[in-house]
C-alpha cells in the first residue's frame, strides 16, 4: 500500500511538473508573439507617420487625429484589424494633400485597400508598393502621379480593383502586372 502511495505521488508530482513547463513555454511564446505584435504596430504606425511626411500641403483637420494622444488606429482615414490592430485600409479620397506617396506604403504589409484618388499627389509610384502582397483594392486615380507603374505591383497578387486613371503616367502597362489581370481591363484604366 505503501508503495502504490508512494508511486501516485510520483505520477502527480511527474504530471505537476509537466503543466508547470508546459505553461512556462506557453506564456514564454505568447509574450514573444505579443512582442511581434507590438513591433508590427510601431512598423504601421511608423509607415505613416512617413507618409504623412511626404505630404507638402493638406487641411489641418485631415491630420487633426494623428497625434499620440490616439491609438493611429483611430486616426482618420486609417482601418485596423480587430484582432491585430494592424493597418488593413487607408482611404483619405478628396483631402486636398499635395505631396508624393512615401515608399513606406510598402511596410502596411496587412494593407489590403488603399484609395488616395482626388487629391494633388505628384511624383512616381514608389515601387515598394510591390510589397503589399494583401492588396486589394488600389485607386490612386484623379491626382498628378507620373512616370510609370511599377512591374513589381504583380506581387499584390490579390489585387482586384486597380484605378490610375486620369494621371500623368506615361510609360505602358509592364507584361508582369498584367498576368494578374484581364489586360484589357488594365488597359481601360490607362490614358
């Protein structure tokens, strides 16, 4: 009987044990994931604060909210994911914002729509732009963008809906960012 007592509490202790660890592990991993998490929103929050930069002229009351007295997932134009607080939507259509677009529009990396169409932005497409594997949905049109588009936009392999119209962009359509799309669709988007 002595044995069999001594035994169990054994298995307990082993079992005891066993859970401690395992939670151990469990909290270690959740505070690096939450760390990772932190570090995404400081890249969001980073990235436009940047593109806010790269604006020459806008309306006090556009950028009125995007101070830190807010979680920039508050600030106007800006959509967040519940889950993550990540940067999923940027639509700040018809502001009046003078300015080009700041090559950190690449680090919105859970970006998956961004409408920037019936403002003044001049200058070029940055490239980075190609980064945005989630996009869906792009509409830069109505505004003073020139030069080209950039090839790599074919790595937004999610794209949907694409609008550059009535723009200053000279260079044709890349073959690569049509493999996405119906070229004639892309076609029509072009002037």
């Amino acid at each position: 009987m002595a044995v069999l007592r001594l035994l169990n509490m054994c298995l307990i202790a082993s079992i005891s044990f066993k859970l401690i660890i395992a939670f151990f592990i469990l909290n270690m991993k959740g505070s690096r994931f939450a760390e990772a998490a932190h570090l995404g929103n400081d890249t969001d929050k980073l990235a436009l604060l940047d593109i806010k930069s790269h604006l020459t002229d806008y309306p006090v009351e556009v950028f009125s909210t995007w101070n830190d007295s807010l979680n920039f997932c508050q600030w106007k134009g800006v959509t967040c994911s519940n889950r993550r607080q990540r940067v999923i939507g940027l639509s700040l259509k018809r502001m009046n914002l003078y300015g080009n677009l700041s090559p950190s529009i690449g680090n919105l990396s859970f970006l998956q729509a961004l409408d920037l169409s019936g403002n003044f932005l001049d200058g070029f497409i940055p490239p980075e732009i190609g980064r945005l594997t989630r996009l869906k949905n792009l509409n830069l049109s109505f505004n003073s963008l020139a030069g080209g588009i950039p090839g790599n936009l074919s790595g937004c392999y999610n794209l949907v809906n694409v609008s550059l119209d009535h723009n200053f962009l000279k260079q044709q359509i890349p073959w690569e960012v049509c493999t996405p799309f119906e070229a004639g669709e892309i076609a029509s988007q072009q002037q």
